[in-house]
C-alpha cells in the first residue's frame, strides 16, 4: 500500500471526496489520486518519493516549472515585510502596469483571488455596463463556478457527468445561453433570438477544459463582430491562456480584442490570483468609480503580486515562449508518431503550451460533440500507463495538459519512450 492510499483515506474522512477540487480525485480515470510532497522544475514528488514528470503545472500557473528561484525568493522577501495589508501597495501597481503593457486591450485591470471571481466579476460588470441579464456561453468551455456558469460547464463538472450542478437555481441559469464551440452560426441564432439582451459573450479563446480544441479560423473575429453589432461586451477568458498560449495572450495569437478579458493562474505565479480587466471607460464602472460593486479582503495581495511580477519578468524573456511551444510541438508530434506505430486512432491539439490527447478515429477535434465521441476508456488505460511509468498528465481525459519552461528535451525524450509502452498496451 503506498501512502497516498492511506492518506487518502484519511482525507476522505474530513475534506468531502478527500480533496479541495473534485478533479484531483481521480474520479474519471479511476484509482487513487496521488499525494503530493514537493515539486522542482518539471518534477513532483509523492509523500513516498517516487519521481514523476509532471504536465499539469499545478493547472496551468507553473509555467516557469516548480518553485522557480526567482518566484520564491521574491515571495520570502515579501513576506518577511508582511502579508497581508488591506491597503494600497506599489506591488499592485507595478503588476497592473505590467499586464497592461504585455496585453494592450487591457487599460485597466482589478485584481481578484481566483478565476472564478474573475469572470463572476467580468460578467457583474457586463451586466451592469449594458443594463442586460443575459450573458452567452459555450457548451463546454469552463469559467470557474460561480452560479450563472454553471450551466452544461466543463471540467470536473464536466468529468462528474453533472452538465450543471444542483443549487444552481433554474432562475439564474435561465439568463445563461449556452452554443457550440467553433459553430459561428450558433451564435448568430442566439443573437438573432434575443438581440437587445445579451449582455456579454465569454469564451475560452483555445477552450481548455473539454481537452484542449483551439478555435477554428475567424470564429473568435466572427463573434467579435456580431457583438459590436449588438452592442454586447465581448469577454475573452484568459485565466488558462493568458501568458501561456502567448505573452499578449490568445486574443495577441489569434489577433482579436476583447471589451474584457479575465486573467489568473499563471499570472499569481503559483499563488491565489485572478484579475479582469479592459477598456478604461468600462471598467471606470466598477467601484469605487462606478456603481457595479466588486471587492475583496486579500485582493491585490503582496506576495501573490510579487509572485506573479517574478513570473511575467522571466517569461517575457526573449525566446521563452518560442521554447515552450516548441517543447509542446515536440511532445506533440512525438505522441502522434507513436500512435501511428501501434495503430491506436489517435488526434493531438496543442497551442502554445498547452496540448490535448484524444483517443479516436474522428479526422479532428473541434466540437464538444466530437471530445465527447472520444474514447475516455482509452485515455484511462493510457493514463495509468503513464503514471505507473512517473509521467503526470491531467487524471481527466476533458482536461488540457501543460508544458513548462523547466521541461527539458530529455524529459520529452522519457515521456515518449513511457508513451511508446503506454500505447502497446492499448493496441486492442
Ligand atoms: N476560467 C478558465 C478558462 C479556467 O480554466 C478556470 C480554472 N481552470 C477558471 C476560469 C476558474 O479559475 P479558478 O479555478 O482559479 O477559480
């Protein structure tokens, strides 16, 4: 028995399910997840020492690996002069004047403590902007779990088999339009049926929580002009992308503004963060400028700013981001190559740093109707296959996996040699 049995167990008897996020309990791929000890670079530790190659980056913050040296030494020196205020410090400042610079449509950006206060709070703004109830989503795409996104949403919701949760009342989801990702004329339906009362779109720009499906050409410039010609607030959720897909995000890749865009992960460093921000005249509607409330304890909080700055300064290095998604193509690639040496049907997406795995037999992956026609059982067996090997990839076939700067070419080298034997055993 190793230790994660046990502590699992024990775990199980005080946090419901033994975990803090339903998605780390091994739920859809079966088994017992594993207990964490530490982590460096590229590599967790379990409480019984095993090394493993690590791809979920904590979902997606360690982009720079685990405890980068420049993220912890400034968290300890910040620290060491206190942590927590509830005042204005000149962190906040240096962090907001940082984000604006790297991602333009962002004028002005109010830090939260998660991505999911991002978007409740990016969307509060929306509504109260343009005086609408409605807000329009995508069948698929996660943002966090706050009640009006709650509805058909992805990730563990979406792995639970709970399209929307229970508590969510039907009087509130009613306000939510949900259509099909990569299906402009979707939109266009939903636009057409209620053209005074959306008050926001909001998409995942590379949806990340069904797998990882990129958007197909000009869907994201499509719905930017069917919102301008509604008057509706066009909301770029960039909590997984932002920094990650590129550094002006993916609304810099694939060359659309957004009215908002919410932020987190990567740009808290590993710490609790989230922001959202826009246009200056939008979000001057917030308060106290403006009468849409919107507050928080811990927000703008030194060490998670200190964090995030460490974070950004060293992936805006030249060449960092060139690195990371050349080390994803190379996984990539390599992963599809060994598909097709054993035969297994299988379709890799990736952007950035950022990659997703399908077992099946469909050309591509572009809807959520086609992740959902996608061979989980498989994605199991391959799973498991590769943890007993030390790889970690995400314990959900409906969850993107992450590269990171620290990942060298010799440890794409082993998780392709584990994934030659993961994909021979899946042959039949
Ligand atoms: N938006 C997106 C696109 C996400 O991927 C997530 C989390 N995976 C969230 C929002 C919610 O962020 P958090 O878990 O920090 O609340």
């Amino acid at each position: 028995m190793t230790t994660s049995t046990s502590l699992f167990e024990r775990a199980k008897m005080v946090i419901p399910g033994g975990v803090n996020s339903p998605v780390r309990a091994f739920k859809g791929v079966g088994g017992t997840p594993v207990f964490i000890e530490s982590a460096k670079g590229a590599y967790i530790f379990d409480t019984d020492g095993k090394q493993y190659i690590d791809y979920v980056g904590s979902w997606g913050p360690m982009v720079l690996g685990h405890n980068h040296l420049a993220i912890l030494s400034a968290v300890q020196k910040t620290a060491e002069k206190g942590l927590s205020f509830g005042a204005p410090t000149p962190l906040e400042i240096e962090l907001a004047e940082l984000v604006c610079k790297l991602i333009p449509s962002i004028e002005m950006v109010r830090m939260v403590n998660s991505g999911t206060e991002a978007t409740m709070s990016a969307i509060r703004l929306a509504r109260g902007y343009t005086g609408r109830d409605k807000i329009l989503k995508f069948e698929g795409c996660y943002h966090g779990h706050s009640d009006s996104l709650l509805v058909k949403a992805g990730s563990g919701a979406l792995t639970l088999g709970q399209p929307s949760s229970p508590g969510v009342p039907e009087d509130f989801a009613k306000h939510t339009l949900t259509c099909e990702y990569n299906n402009l004329d979707s939109v266009k339906q939903a636009f057409e049926q209620y053209p005074n009362e959306i008050a926001c779109v909001i998409i995942e720009p590379v949806a990340g929580n069904m797998n990882c499906v990129p958007p197909k050409a000009g869907f994201l410039q499509g719905i930017r002009e069917l919102c301008d010609h509604y008057n509706t607030l066009f909301i770029i959720d960039e909590v997984m992308t932002g920094f990650r897909v590129a550094l002006n995000g993916a609304q810099g890749y694939y060359g659309v503004t957004p009215d908002l865009t919410t932020l987190g992960k990567i740009i808290g460093g590993g710490m609790p963060v989230g922001a959202f921000g826009g246009k200056k005249e939008i979000m001057e509607y917030i308060a106290p400028t403006g009468p849409v409330y919107q507050a928080g304890t811990l927000s703008g909080n030194p060490i998670a700013m200190a964090a995030g700055l460490a974070c950004l300064n060293e992936l805006k290095k030249a060449g960092n981001q060139q690195r990371i998604a050349d080390l994803t193509e190379k996984l990539a690639l390599g992963l599809r190559n060994l598909a097709d040496k054993h035969q297994v049907p299988f379709v890799v997406n990736y952007v950035g740093g950022m990659f997703g795995l399908f077992f099946t037999d469909q050309k591509e992956v572009s809807t959520y109707a086609q992740v959902m026609k996608c061979d989980s059982k498989k994605f199991n067996q391959f799973f498991h296959s590769m943890l007993a090997q030390g790889i970690y990839l995400a314990p959900s076939a409906f969850e993107a996996g992450f590269m990171s700067l620290a990942h060298s070419d010799k440890d794409i080298d082993r998780t392709l040699q584990a994934a030659d034997q993961a994909f021979a055993t899946l042959k039949n």
